[in-house]
C-alpha cells in the first residue's frame, strides 16, 4: 500500500481505499498513515471509523508511516496500532469528535 500510494502521489493521483480494511477501524488507521487520500466505508460502520480517526492528531499517524511500512504480517500492524488505540482512549478530546464528516477529507460515505 505504501508504495501504490508512494507512486501515486508523484504522479499526482489520489488513492481511495475500500472494502474490508477502509471499514475496519484499525485498517482505516493504518490507511490513514499510509498516505491513503480516501476511504469507501460502509454507512453501518461510518460512525465507528470517524470517531477513530478523528481521535487520532495527523503528528501520531504520521509517526505509524514507517513503522507500519517495515512490517510484514497484518497481525503486527494491529499490534501496533491496538496499543495507539488504548493509548489515545483515555485522551479522547469532545471538540475532535463534533468534526463534521466533511471535514475528514479521508472519509467517504457509501452505501
């Protein structure tokens, strides 16, 4: 993923993501710090995925980048990405979560 995206930026295209891991929270974390412009995420799932996301600064995704980009199996992604869910759990801001969804660029509704 890291280099479709990597690939994709120089060319000037956007990459949207979806399907199973666009609408799994942890996924769409680790979606998110790749660089992944867009995510399809099921209507039924929407609320859980923003409220991830919107939880989480852009400096903290960004730190995932290359830790996630040097990992070979799903498990160790979601290991990692677990801890930085319990970590940020207790910290969750009030004003992060009233984000409107179009202000989360890196959200998009289907159906």
């Amino acid at each position: 993923i890291d280099g479709v995206v990597t690939a994709a930026r120089a060319a000037g295209k956007p990459v949207t993501v979806c399907g199973e891991m666009a609408s799994d929270a942890q996924g769409a974390m680790a979606l998110a710090a790749l660089g992944v412009a867009a995510l399809s995420v099921p209507v039924h799932e929407l609320d859980r995925v923003h409220g991830v996301l919107a939880t989480l600064p852009s400096d903290l995704l960004a730190e995932f980048r290359p830790m996630l980009s040097g990992l070979r199996t799903a498990g160790e992604a979601r290991a990692i990405l677990e801890r930085a869910t319990r970590a940020t759990a207790g910290e969750t801001n009030p004003a992060l979560r009233a984000v409107p969804l179009g202000a989360l660029p890196a959200v998009t509704i289907t159906s």
